[in-house]
C-alpha cells in the first residue's frame, strides 16, 4: 500500500470519479477508537443551475484494517468543486466510497448544506450502529440560523 499522493505535488482530480483514495495501516489495529474529519468547507455544484452549493461535512468513522490516508481525501473532496450533483448524492456517496473502499468497523457522514432557495438541506448517512464501547461525540454543527 504506497501512497499514491502522499510527498507529492498533487493536481486536484477532474472529478470524483477520477480521484484516488489512498488506505494505510491502521497505526492501533484491534483498537477501537474513532477518527473524524470535519469539511467546513465543502462545494460542489447544483446539478439544475450548475452553481455552487456548500456544505460543512463532519466524517466519523472506527477503523479496521486501514485508515484513510489525509492528503487522498483532501484530494477527493476537491473533486466535488466542479461535480454537479444533489446534496443527498454528495454525501452518501462520499460515505459509500469510503466506506466501500477503507472497510472500516463503522462510519458515519453529516452533510449540513447551506440554504439553496431559502431551504437549508441536512444529509446522514451510517454503515450500521456503532460498535459497543466506541466513544462517539456529538457532531456539534449547529443548524442553519440566518443572520441572526
């Protein structure tokens, strides 16, 4: 398992489809533990209107053999930038790919989108109900509020 990104100069991939995820060796195998990514930042584009759509994603997930290589995801995410999709196909995607892929004990995605036409659109996805004993913190985005 040699990173494919990992020390290198790295173009963003044209799409979501053409980036590659790189696994490594999870660092505590036969622990349980958590390890979560949070994407405040996240875009993509309305597949209607072709314009942008944001999104503040938070990934948890309890590792098995592998973990996900940072730089790798960083990588696909960015992908999404010029990828035109709904916000539920983004966000399950994403955890299926990953979850697919990595074959973690358990993941879980958050996708809390900001408004498109006034509606602000939150997307959830899990593999299954987390494992006894793994210690899984609230994901803490608040809901969309306005100006105040």
């Amino acid at each position: 398992m040699t990173p494919k990104y990992l020390g290198q100069t790295s173009a963003l991939p044209t799409s979501p489809d053409d980036a590659v995820l790189d696994y490594v060796p999870n660092p505590r195998p036969g622990r349980t533990y958590l390890v979560r990514f949070a994407v405040p930042e996240f875009t993509s584009l309305c597949p209607v209107t072709a314009q942008p759509d944001f999104a503040h994603l938070v990934i948890d997930y309890a590792p098995a053999a592998t973990i996900v290589e940072s730089k790798s995801l960083k990588l696909f995410l960015g992908s999404f930038r010029n990828h035109q999709a709904f916000h539920e196909d983004c966000t399950v995607g994403i955890g299926e790919r990953l979850f697919t892929e990595m074959q973690p004990l358990w993941l879980r995605i958050g996708g809390y989108w900001y408004p498109r036409g006034g509606i602000p659109i939150d997307v959830f996805w899990q593999s299954a109900t987390p494992p006894d004993g793994l210690w899984l913190p609230p994901q803490d985005v608040p809901g969309y509020r306005g100006r105040g």
